[in-house]
C-alpha cells in the first residue's frame, strides 16, 4: 500500500480503470498535456493517447453535452470541469439531458458519464471557485451526487462512479486534494454509491457530514471526547444523492441528538432535507432540536473573509454543545 | 504597419435544382433511384397528410401541443435518406416526416402528442435520440455520438436537426466548434423555417445566411433550396459521403418556411402576413416533386390518387390504434420508471405511498 493524496488516488482510480475498460475516456480543459489544473489526470495522456484523453476547447456546455452523446453511444466519459463554479454554463445539459435521457427514451438509452469539479472553500482562490453547490444537482432527479472525504474514499466512490449506468456529479474538495496522505491499496477497491458510512461510533450524539467538513467535524468529535467525555457518532454521507437515511435513522434513535455539518449555504442545503428525512422516520427518538452547522446564506466572500464563512472546529463543537445540553 | 487584409478563400454554395414551377436543372439533376424517389414521395405526403389530421385532433380536443411540420418536409426527408440504421439521428421537436422515414409509427407521435411518455420510447432497431425541446441544446449529442463512432472506428455518422433560432444559442456555437476540432462524423441540418416562433430570421441574426457560421469553424457549410428535395438529397448525399470517410462535419443550411403555427398554442397571425405565408406557399416542396415525378413518368395522376387513398386509410387506422392503445395507458405509477437503473429507497417509497393513495381514494389514472 502507498500513501496517497487524493489527486494522487483519484488519478490512481482513473489510470486503473483506462486500463482495464477501453470504453473509459476522458475530456476536459488542460485535462491532457497539462494533466488537469490540479493534475488529477497526471500522464494519462502518455498511457493512453490522446484519442482517450482530450484536450477540449474552452465550453463547459459543449464538454457535457459531448460526453452525454459519448455516453448514449455506450461508452464512459469521465469529464472535468476545471471548477464547479463554471459548472453553471453546463446546468441545462445536466438538467435537461443527462439526467432525462434514460426516462425520455424509456430505457433505450441512458447516460453512464462521470462529471468531475473541485468543489468548495479554504484554498485561497478567487472568486467562483470555492462554492460549494451540491443541492442544485442532488435536486436534479436522474443524477447523482457524489462527495468523497479522502484518498482511499475517493479513489473507490471513482471507481463506482465510472462504472454506475447513470450520470455522477462527483465533486472533489480542492481543501482535501493534497491536505493529506491515506494508505490507497493497490488492489481494487470500491465502495458503493447511495450508502453513507459510519465513521466513528458513539451513543450521546450524531454528527452528519461530508466532504471536506469531516476533517473540523472529526477534529471537533475528538475534542468532545477529551474535554467532554463525550461520544459522537460520526457518519460520512459520501453520496448526497440518492440520500439513504437508513443509518441515520439508526443512528438517531441510538443518540436522540444530532448535528449536520456542512459548508454549503444553510437555507435548502442538505442538511434541510436530512434534518426533514429525520424529522418523518425518528422524530420521536430526537431528545433535542437538530443543529445545522453550514456556510451562511450569502455569496461566498473572497478569501480574506472564507476562514469565517466556512464552518470550523468551533462552530461544530459550539453547536454540539448546544445539542448535547438541551433537555 | 498597414493594416492588411486576410484572404478566407472558403465560399458558401447556394443549391437549387428544382426550382419553385417544379422547373429542373438538368445538369445538377442528382441520380436517385425510382424506389427511393417514390418512397420520398409517398412518406412526403403522409407527413403532409398526417400533419393536417394532427392539427384536427389537436382542435378536436383529441391531442395536446405539437409542432406542426408543413412545409418543412423536403428539408427532413432529404436529408434523413441517406442516413443507415446504425447511423444516428438527433433531432429537435419539429422532425415528424424525418422520424417517419426513420420508421417511428404514427401511432407513437399520436399518443406522444397526447402526454404519454410511452409514445417517445425507441426501439432497438433505430438509433435515434428522442425528441429534445430546449433549442439547440441537443446539437452538442450529435458531437458526442459522432467522436464515439470515430473512436470505436465505425463510420455510422449522426444528423442533427434544429431551426434558425438555435443558430443564435451558444450551443449550436459550441457543437460546430467542437466536431470541427475533433473532426467528428457530424451533418449539421438546419432548417430555416424564418420564424422563431415570433422572431424573423432578421432579429435573429445580421449574417447574410446561417450556411456561413460554418465556415468561422473551418468546416463546410451550403446553402439549399429547403423545398427542394433535390437539391437538399444532393447536399447531404455529399455531407454524408464526406462524415463517413473521415472528412469531418458539415453544415447544410435548408431554407424553407414554417407554413403553419410554430406549435398548436400560438397565432401566427400576430407577427405575420397573410401575403408572406401565400407567397411561401406557392414555393410548397409537394406539388413541385409531385411536377418531377410526372415529367419523369414516375408517377401518374391515378397513381398519385391511390397513393393518397392508402395513406388516408394508413392515418385513420393509426388513429383509431393510438386511440385503442391509449385506453389501456395512464397507470400514473409509470412515471416513477426509468428514473435511475435502480429505483432508490425512498423513490420506492413515494411510488408506494402514491399507490396506497391512489387505490384508497379509488381512482384511477387520468386517461387525458
């Protein structure tokens, strides 16, 4: 096993899946030559050529709706949007089309293409490229939406990602790209789509999150442990959508309490339908109202100021405290 | 330095072969043989004729907004013959007489028309995409479709259709670049119809044709009489000729007219001449290929009769089987299907709770 950063491991998962799946190409901006802006897709071009890996004109929309047609025709597009803020200019070719086809034609088609952007906030860039939008896509029925936390996750949700028959929004935390190293094994691994992971187990609150927010939400369940004497149960989503809520459901009536982090904005953010999914399935197990810890409802401020905006160790754990004291 | 000009030596083409008195130009006269001719001709006048039923139905109250095609045949069924079963089609929302060609029953279009989304679905043996209402949106799949065949080095081809609207949204831009630069097996088919629902070809653009956009991508692009089944055979024959053997996207500029409303919910007289659309009728694309295939000797007055009589009989019993057909439709939990490849939980969910309603409160599904 290696110790891998994420672009490291997500180029793994790329390089293992060319190799073993001649129906796997992919295309983006600087995606090629270049190897991606973040370099996710370091030397792919060199193994595989550039009939496999192009390097496509500047056209966010063009780029989706080239790999809609490449999926439809049966093969496995893997584009990149060079950052989730341009991803907007392709929202009607998601929404319209690939997230339809296979309902419009009645199963004769659909649309097995992965859709790859950094996401989100904490790398000091400018504007429009520290957004974190996943609602608008995991609001979208017909597409997927999918967030690893980590290396070794996200080189496996990759994986599924390329091989599941529909359309994947797989969004990649540019504040987890290189902030650390996980043991990826060599081998083959996945893990599925649509099932969120139990991290850590504890029995006097749940804290709900993803992406780069496990990292302050992990930090803030230790300090609970040793300050407090607390034990949080800490679940991973990694997928947004579909959402199963079964093991927060358990979860739930384990604990009584729970907290959703995340730094998307508060209002109609995931967290809004999670608290919803708890509030039919567990709400009488809840001893405390839920906390939402979540980027504010105003436009992601420029770097200065994204420290405050984003949720930290602080906010986490001041919000878990709440919970924990309610009676 | 002095300013200096640069030389595009790319030209625009404009083709005409049979011109509006059904007058031809023998030496352009392309070599189609009688068969081909003749089903032109016959699925010409069933998309005609079953446009007209359509647009009863519709005023009957018997089917919901669609968009009628009349007019626009010559533009369709030119260019979609030359197209193989294997190749792809990627059309608009105004393509009946090429989706009939293609072999798509009018049964479908009827209960399509009616709301059911069982009338759109496609059978194996056509790889058409299924009809796409954003403007221009769906140019960009015939991009991918093309690039794919190209990769896996077949030389099936894909035909996208769209009208003089599209030209002005960034996707038609963005797909003509993109087969150009990858020089994707791709024939662009444009139908300037001259309205965009209200707009004019005028509002829509300052160029002097839309053939030309083209040639700003460095690909071809020519100009056709639309309503000339000839001369639009004859562009795309070449167009297709050229995809398939690795020379890259063309586009093919039809210039024809929407001779009726842009779909059933509008009133073309609000933006409109009544002269505009007399004039434009006199320029029909059917009496003038009916005029080739009697000078030819393809056809006869009797012939053309019986042709028509059959295709009546053809419409009225599409209509009576889509009718027949649609009674046994509109379980409304259908619309729960083909969401994903697999239904997730709470989608099984919600299909059951609606079930659970649905047969506590004892109704059943709208029949429309």
């Amino acid at each position: 096993m290696a110790k891998m950063t994420m672009v490291q491991a997500l180029n793994l998962a790329l390089q293992q899946e060319m190799k073993k799946d001649d129906s796997v190409v992919v295309l983006g901006e600087d995606v090629g030559v270049d190897g991606g802006v973040f370099r996710v897709t370091d030397g792919l071009i060199n193994q595989f050529g550039d009939q496999r890996v192009l390097d496509t004109p500047l056209a966010e929309s063009a780029i989706v709706g080239m790999s809609i047609g490449i999926a439809v025709y049966g093969l496995k597009p893997v584009c990149e949007i060079q950052f989730s803020g341009f991803s907007y200019q392709n929202f009607h070719q998601l929404e319209n089309h690939a997230a339809r086809l296979r309902w419009r034609s009645r199963g004769r088609f659909h649309v097995p293409m992965v859709l790859r952007t950094p996401y989100g906030g904490g790398v000091r860039a400018l504007e429009h490229h520290s957004e974190s939008r996943e609602a608008y896509w995991a609001h979208t029925p017909g597409l997927k939406m999918v967030i690893p936390s980590g290396p070794r996750n996200a080189r496996a949700l990759l994986i599924s990602a390329i091989r599941d028959p529909d359309p994947v929004i797989f969004y990649e935390s540019k504040a987890v790209y290189r902030a650390f190293r996980e043991e990826v094994p060599e081998a083959e691994e996945i893990l599925p789509i649509g099932k969120p992971q139990l991290i850590q187990e504890g029995s006097d609150v749940t804290m709900i999150s993803y992406g780069a927010m496990m990292r302050p939400t992990m930090e803030a369940a230790a300090e609970l442990k040793n300050k407090d004497g607390i034990e949080a149960e800490v679940i991973d989503l990694l997928t947004i959508s579909p959402l199963d809520e079964e093991i927060l459901v358990q979860s739930v009536k384990k604990t009584g309490r729970v907290v959703v982090i995340h730094e998307a904005p508060r209002s109609f953010g995931p967290g809004a339908e999670i608290v919803a999914r708890l509030m039919e399935k567990a709400f009488y197990h809840l001893e405390a109202p839920i906390e939402r810890v979540a980027g504010f409802d105003i436009i992601m401020p420029l770097f200065n100021r994204e420290k405050v905006y984003l949720p930290s160790t602080e906010r986490i754990l001041r919000a878990t405290r709440k919970v924990l004291a309610a009676k | 330095m002095p300013r200096k000009k640069i030389t595009i030596s790319e030209k625009v083409e404009y083709l005409s072969i049979l011109n509006e008195k059904g007058q031809l130009d023998k030496e352009l006269e392309p070599d189609i043989g009688e068969d081909v001719l003749l089903k032109l001709h016959r699925t010409m006048l069933l998309a005609r004729k079953f446009d007209e039923r359509l647009l009863n139905l519709q005023r009957q109250g018997r089917s919901g907004t669609f968009a009628p095609i009349k007019g626009q045949e010559a533009a369709q069924l030119g260019t979609i013959a030359h197209l193989r079963p294997s190749d792809w089609m990627v059309p608009a929302f105004r393509e009946a007489a090429a989706d009939i060609w293609r072999g798509r029953s009018l049964e479908s279009i009827i209960i399509y028309n009616n709301g059911f989304g069982e009338g759109v679905a496609i059978p194996k043996d056509r790889n058409d995409l299924p009809i796409s209402v954003p403007v221009g949106s769906q140019i960009i799949h015939a991009v991918g479709l093309g690039w794919a065949a190209k990769y896996r080095q077949k030389d099936d081809v894909a035909m996208t259709y769209f009208g003089d609207g599209a030209t002005s949204q960034g996707d038609f831009h963005e797909g003509l670049n993109f087969a150009a630069v990858f020089q994707a097996p791709v024939i662009f088919v444009c139908q300037n119809n001259h309205w965009a629902i209200s707009v004019p070809l005028s509002k829509q653009t300052r160029s002097k044709t839309l053939a030309q956009k083209a040639l700003a991508y460095g690909m071809p692009g020519i100009q056709v009489d639309g309503n000339d089944i000839l001369a639009v055979y004859a562009a795309a024959r070449e167009a297709v000729q050229r995809a398939r053997t690795g020379g890259g996207p063309t586009l093919i500029e039809c210039v024809t007219y929407r001779l009726m409303m842009h779909t059933t919910a509008d009133d073309p007289k609000r933006y409109r001449s009544d002269e505009e659309v007399e004039e434009w009728s006199k320029r029909d694309p059917l009496p003038r290929f009916q005029k080739y295939l009697l000078d030819k000797g393809l056809l006869s007055e009797e012939k053309m009769l019986e042709v028509e009589s059959e295709i009546m009989e053809e419409i009225q019993a599409a209509v009576d089987g889509a009718e027949k057909q649609m009674e046994a439709l509109g379980d409304p939990l259908d619309m729960f299907d083909h969401a994903y490849a697999e239904m997730p939980p709470y989608l099984n969910e919600q299909k059951a709770d609606l079930a659970r309603e649905l047969s506590e409160s004892g109704k059943e599904g709208d029949h429309g």
